[in-house]
C-alpha cells in the first residue's frame, strides 16, 4: 500500500504543468464515476492528473499495469485506503485489469461518497463488461487534436468552437478572419505532419518513432489481450494494416484480402473492426447502413493525416491527406457517411467533395446541400476551406 501511495504522490509531483484539453471543462467531475476512453497519447493521464492535482489530499493516482494489482484486488485496495480519508481514485489503464467492470461496479454501489475516475483503451466496450456499467458511468471518448485545439497548444491562440451550419453559411467571413490570425499554410501543414497528438511537443524530432510504437503497443497490449488474439492473428491484423497503410483511402475486396492474407473472410472483417475501435483507422460505410463488422465498408482510412505520413515516411498523397482530415474532424461529432455522388455525406444532410483549389462542380452539380471542401485559404458561395472544419467542437 506504501507503494502505490508512493508512486502517486510522485506521479503528480513530476507532472508538468500542461495545457489543459478542451474536453476538461466539458466533463462533469462531480459525477461518480467517469471513464475516460481513447487512443494512446490523447491525453487520457494527463486529464487525470490534472484533476488530481485540484483534487487535493484526499485523491490518489495508480496504473492498473502495476504488479501490485497482480496478487491485490481493486475493491480491497480502494477499501484500504478509504478508510485512510481517500475520497477519490483515479485508475489508469483500466483494461490491463481482468476485474475492471464488476469491481468498478462493486465500488460504485458499495461507496457513495467517493469519485471514481478511469481511464480505458478506445476498444473497451461499456456494456459488454461484466457489472452493468452502462447506467452508472459517464463516457468520454477523448480524440487527438483538432486543428483548432492545435493552434491552441502551438499558439495559445484560444479560438471559439464554430457549428457546421454557420460554417456552411459564413465561411467567407468567418475564414478572412481567421486566416489573419494565423500562418495558415504553415500551421495547417504542420498539423497534417505532426499535429494530431498532444505529445508532439515533447520531441519533434522523434515523434513518429513514438507513433509507430504507439501503434505496435495498442496492437499488442491493448487489443490482442483484450480479445484474446492468438499470435498468428495479431500478425494477420499488422499485415493487414500494413497493406491498407500503403493505399489509402482504402476500397476493401475482403475476397482478395482474405486469399493474400490466408485469412477467413470473416477473421477479415473483424479485424477492420477492431482496427476501427481502436482508433487506428476509419471505417467509411454506405448511407443508411447498419452497423456491424460483418458488413464490408465503402473505403477504409488511416484514422489521422499523421498516421499517413508515418506509413508513408513523409511523402503521403495529398489528395489522400485531405479526404483523411475532412473524414476525421467531421466524425468526431458528426454522422459521416459514403454519398453516392460527392465524396462524403455528412449528417445524412450535406454531400461534400473534396480537393484542392481546382476542384469544380462537376460530380455533385444539382445535388441539394453540396459543398466543395477544398484547399484555398478563403471560400466563395460553396466552396468551403478545408481547414476551416478544423474548428467544429
């Protein structure tokens, strides 16, 4: 118990005083039990740190990946120090623990004066734990940077969320304004390249050394155990991201894919999904579709522009880059769908084509609510700048 009280108190002691995610004032902190989910190197730690730090005394910090929690049970543990005036517990790396559900469960109807706080890979599936978690805890799905939350952490420049709507409605205004505040080319590039997580502005230089073994490790420890994929499969899922990595957007024939992969189709299928939960690609489907691994998607995307440039060692395809980041800042809170005749529908409303400053009209003229998404610096009638659905919430 020493220990962990321990490490805590170092933890928060070497924690540097970071700039807060746009997503901490949005959390309600009083709330019993929050979970935190997402990608590795969002931020989720830090978040919890953050907290703890306002917290006070009364809170405590401790990884599930301890070997303390090898031989010790979290409900004992949280009881222990309950009993000590601990009031608030915040839990890293949930998923590496085999009881997360039912003893966060346990803890939850047993203790209602104290604050839980946990933080989960993408993957984790509330209501498939073992204790009915679904009515007790507040979800946050935590996403990497946006362009907007971007120019914060680069700049400190502190820009104001902008609807779709009065996006599609004044982008020409609202552009003019905001491109006088910024290097536009510049900063966009930058955060297409390096931009999408928080921990880009530790080391430049080594950052997509990180993001491959980012990768690898939310392959090997967060999605292989969790559902218990034998080695050949795990191989399988990183042949099968490599072949995508290197041809993207990706328009899947699962056939194919199954007889280069010597694969069932099926074993395919799932491994795009688990893929896709895990926030290392997306999974673009047809309008109006069901949701369900078995059904094969329209084109599969890397999940970030910068996943894009890792695999593609820095020379990725710009038309690619572009369809990725429009896909990626709309989906965060967005329906985004494959439109029969643009590149993407969004909401079921708006059909959007995207491309550079030459784009025109031709494949979505007379198509209601169509707009072009295209790389220009300031927009006219509907012709939108890209960037700009960089600052949606």
């Amino acid at each position: 118990m020493e220990s962990l009280l321990f490490k805590s108190n170092k933890k928060v002691a070497n924690s540097i005083d970071k700039m807060k995610r746009f997503i901490y004032d949005d959390i309600h902190w009083d709330e019993r039990l929050i979970l935190l989910l997402g990608y590795r190197g969002v931020g989720k730690t830090t978040l919890m740190l953050q907290r703890l730090k306002e917290f006070g005394e009364k809170g405590i910090y401790f990884s599930m990946d301890d070997l303390y929690f090898e031989t010790n049970r979290l409900v004992t543990v949280v009881e222990e120090l309950y009993n000590l005036g601990y009031r608030a517990f915040f839990i890293d790396e949930v998923h590496r623990y085999s009881f997360w559900s039912k003893d966060l469960k346990q803890l939850y109807d047993d203790y209602e004066d104290i604050h839980l706080v946990a933080t989960g890979s993408s993957i984790l599936e509330v209501a498939k734990g073992q204790g009915d978690l679904s009515r007790r805890a507040i979800v946050h799905q935590l996403q990497g940077l946006t362009f907007r939350e971007y120019l914060q952490f680069e700049k400190k420049l502190k820009l104001s969320p902008i609807d779709l709507e009065t996006i599609l409605e004044r982008h020409h205004e609202i552009s003019a304004d905001l491109s006088e505040q910024i290097s536009l080319k510049k900063d966009f590039n930058n955060y297409l390249k390096n931009g999408y997580f928080p921990f880009y502005k530790e080391n430049k230089s080594v950052y997509f050394q990180k993001l491959s073994e980012t990768i690898n490790l939310v392959i090997d420890i967060d999605i292989a155990p969790f559902e218990e994929l034998n080695y050949n499969t795990v191989r399988t899922m990183k042949k099968l991201l490599y072949v995508i990595s290197q041809s993207v957007p990706f328009v899947p024939n699962i056939t194919k894919l199954s007889e280069r992969l010597e694969a069932p189709r099926n074993t395919i299928l799932r491994l795009l999904d688990l893929l896709h939960q895990a926030k290392i690609i997306k999974l673009l489907h047809a309008e109006n579709e069901k949701m369900s691994y078995l059904k094969k998607p329209e084109k599969i995307f890397l999940e970030n522009t910068n996943f894009m440039y890792l695999f593609a060692e820095g020379k990725a395809n710009i038309g690619s880059v572009r369809e990725t980041f429009f896909f990626n800042q709309l989906g965060q809170n967005h329906r985004v769908t494959a439109s029969k005749w643009g590149d993407f529908m969004v909401d079921e409303k708006y059909t959007f084509e995207v491309g550079g400053s030459n784009k025109n009209y031709k494949q979505i003229k007379g198509v209601p609510n169509s707009y072009l998404a295209i790389d220009i610096e300031n927009g006219t009638g509907n012709k939108v700048p890209l960037w700009l659905f960089g600052m949606l919430k």
